[in-house]
C-alpha cells in the first residue's frame, strides 16, 4: 500500500467518525448532559459558554479579529465569506473537563466527557458564506451541602442544580467590497434550568424537611452582528480587523416556584413523598424579567499564508444592568482580553510530518458575570493545541488543552481549577467543482 492509497482510506474514516459524532450530539441534546459540576452555576444563567471552535480554545479564545477559508470560525459571523467558494466544511468535536473546586472546608473534583459543538459551512459565491450549528449556551450542574447553626439547633442545606440552554444558530456573511465583510447571526437558545434546595434539621429525626424548587425555561431569538476589514501588506502578508455587536435583549421564558414540607425524599418533582405543598406558582417573564446584555468586541490578527497567524481579542459585556427573575443573582461587567498564535514551520515539507502540523497556543484573562458576597469572580487561562492534518488534504484532527483558574480572590472562598482536553474534526471538501472528464 503506497502513501496516497494509505491517506485516502484514512479519509475516509474520518468521514465515517464525524457521521458518528453528528448521531452522538442529536443524543446528547435529547439527553441533556451534564456539563459542569460548578457552584458558581447556581446563579443568573449558570455557567455561560465562550468558546469558539477547535482552533479559537488553543489559541486563547481568540477570533474576533481571524479569517482563514480553511477552518469555521462563530465567534464573528463576518469570517463565514472567507471559505473557498467550491468547498464544504464541517466541525465538531468533544471535550473532556476534569474541574477542582476547593474552599476553606474542603475539596472537590468533577470529570466527564460530552459533546461540545457541530457546524456546517456552505458557500454562497464567491462573496458570500453561511453557516448552520449547535452548541451550548449555558449549564447549570453542581451538588454541594451547607452546614449551619442557628439558636445553637444544628441543620445542613443541600444544594443541586442541573440543566442546560442550548444555541441553535445559522449565519450568513457577504464581503460588501473587497477587503470588508460584514455577517450576521441569527440564534434560538433554548433549554431549562433546575435549582434545587433541600433545608434538614440535622438533630432531628422526626422534624419536616424543607424544600425549594425552582424551574427557568427559557426559548426566544438572539441577533448579533460582525464586520473584519483585511489590509494586504503583500502577497504573502496581511493585517485582519475585526469587531462583533450584541444589542441588549429582552429575552422570553417562564419560571416556576415550588416549596413543600415533607418527612422523605422523592425522586420526582415532588421533592418528598406525600409532601405538604406551601407554595406553588408559574409565571412566564415580562419583557423586563431577564435581560441578556449588550455586548462590544474588537479583535485583530497579523497573518503570513501558511506560516503563522497572531491575534489579540478584547470584549466587554455590559452584565451589572442586566436583570434576572431570581433574586439571588448580583452581576457584573465582564472584560476579556486573549492574545493567540498559530505557527507552521514548513506546510510544503515533503517527508517530514511536524514540520506541517500547526502548533497553537494562548493566554487570556477573564471576568464572570457572576458576583459572590459582593466580590466579582475573575480568572485567567493558558491553552495549547495541535492541529494535524490528514496526508495533504485540508481536512485537520485538532487537539487541544486549556487550563483556566477562577476565584474571587478571597481566601476563604470557593476557587476553581478546570482542566479541559479537546478533541475536533475539520473537514475540507470540495463538493462543488464541475469535472473537466468522465
């Protein structure tokens, strides 16, 4: 078996793998993953989703400010004009997140597997691109217990939360003159989310147990927008600038309230078996209940064709005036700032395999919408990444790690360590050539 005919059937299995990924992420939604074990879930949204692709996460999760027609990129809707007017491109990928939180009482760690996100982009001429996809949005996943003493009677809260809001989303993007494209995404986030708190008396045996379950189902249309402006230098050289907008929304959904007394748990939505119902009500938002937030972004890259690509990303998200409609959530503004750099030593090296992988790595700092006792939770991250390409084709295997810390920078409080491999598939096809024989 010769190299071409070795190369070709590993193509073809890829295909085959990402026809399994695409039936595997269907199951996932249906099934809704837990994708956290993060207290700091417990609040607003729970933990919100800013990743990118594949390639974005290694280089620091950047992508406001990049353009390349080999690989899809969401965080600006601007770049789908990129792609080459004759191919196909499909993305997804899985991730594996091991998380460590710890406090002054102690320690904890979560890992698991799930899928992470697909898209498909299409060529709509020469100038034009869209996009089509799904990846989540926001989860809510954590389990934790809270002891405390009052008038010297001992008791311990159980906290849970599960749940997740998806992104369904298409995009469409069109170069309006030659170096400036402008796109658009038009996204549907829907899902639920599930706070649970159960309050025991701990020296009690016969006395009630008291629970709190609260339900936010949310579904409604989110618009943002994109422009990238490219500056050639030379041939081979060139300057992309990028900025990305999201109008305030007033976003639409329902929230349910129930509290109940009982002597045992249930599995149900009952919370206790039998249970003594004190509060039940329903009621879905007014247009002021939640507020998704202005959001502003600017980004910029420094690229050399098939060699190297450096990018810087700065965004802010207007959060402290948003509103939720529970009363446990304090927001504020949110900043972040990534630099990223993908390099190839030599894509044209005939026998040596390193020298045409892409070697990817970045840094960030970041701000959670999320505040704790008044102090905002804040963090930064290092990524590396991989991008390896299947023989000669532009078809890729990415691979990727991130390491992100979280805290409010109290001691006593919780801080937050996450490890997270990534595991994504570039395909680059031309589907949409004309033969010149039969």
């Amino acid at each position: 078996m010769d190299l071409t005919e070795y190369w070709n059937i590993m193509h073809k299995t890829l295909k085959f793998l990402i026809a399994g990924l695409v039936m595997l992420s269907s199951v996932s939604v249906t099934y809704s993953q837990k994708r956290t074990a993060s207290p700091f879930s417990r609040y607003g949204l729970g933990e919100l989703n800013y990743q990118g692709f594949g390639r974005n996460n290694a280089m620091g999760g950047t992508g406001i400010g990049v353009r390349s027609p080999l690989y899809l990129n969401s965080m600006n809707p601007a770049t789908y004009s990129a792609g080459d007017s004759l191919a196909f491109l499909f993305d997804t990928g899985l991730e594996t997140k091991i998380q460590n939180f710890k406090t002054s009482n102690g320690s904890q760690r979560f890992s698991d597997v799930n899928f992470d996100y697909f898209a498909m982009g299409f060529s709509l001429g020469k100038r034009g691109g869209m996009i089509i996809g799904l990846k989540p949005a926001s989860n809510a996943g954590y389990l934790f217990e809270s002891k405390q003493v009052t008038n010297g009677e001992s008791s311990v809260m159980h906290m849970e939360g599960s749940g997740n809001i998806s992104n369904l989303y298409g995009g469409i993007a069109y170069d309006i003159m030659p170096n400036l494209s402008v796109g658009l995404n038009a996204n549907i986030w829907f899902g639920e989310l599930n706070h649970t708190a159960i309050h025991e008396f701990a020296d009690d045996d016969n006395s009630y147990l008291y629970g709190i379950r609260t339900k936010h189902h949310l579904a409604d249309l989110i618009l943002d927008f994109g422009a990238q402006y490219t500056k050639k230098l030379d041939e081979e050289r060139s300057l992309v600038f990028g900025a990305v907008f999201r109008p305030e929304t007033n976003v639409k959904g329902e929230s349910s309230l129930f509290i109940a007394r009982g002597f045992s748990f249930a599995s149900d939505d009952g919370l206790f078996v039998n249970p003594d119902t004190l509060v039940f009500k329903e009621n879905e938002w007014t247009k002021s209940a939640f507020q998704l937030p202005m959001k502003v972004g600017i980004g910029a890259s420094y690229n050399i064709v098939d060699k190297l690509t450096l990018a810087a990303d700065a965004s802010f998200e207007n959060w402290a005036e948003s509103k939720f409609p529970d009363e446990n959530t304090e927001t504020a503004n949110v900043t972040f700032v990534g630099l990223g750099a993908e390099y190839i030593p030599n894509y044209r090296s005939p026998r040596k395999y390193y020298e045409i992988v892409r070697y990817r790595a970045g840094i960030n700092y970041r701000e959670n919408y999320i505040k704790l006792d008044g102090q905002q939770v804040k963090g930064y991250g290092i990524s590396f990444g991989l991008g390896l390409p299947l023989g000669r084709t532009k078809t890729t295997v990415n691979i990727g790690y991130e390491f992100t810390a979280l805290g409010t920078g109290n001691s006593s409080q919780l801080k937050e360590r996450v490890n997270r491999l990534s595991l994504s598939f570039t395909m680059h096809e031309s589907w949409f050539f004309k033969r010149q024989f039969d």
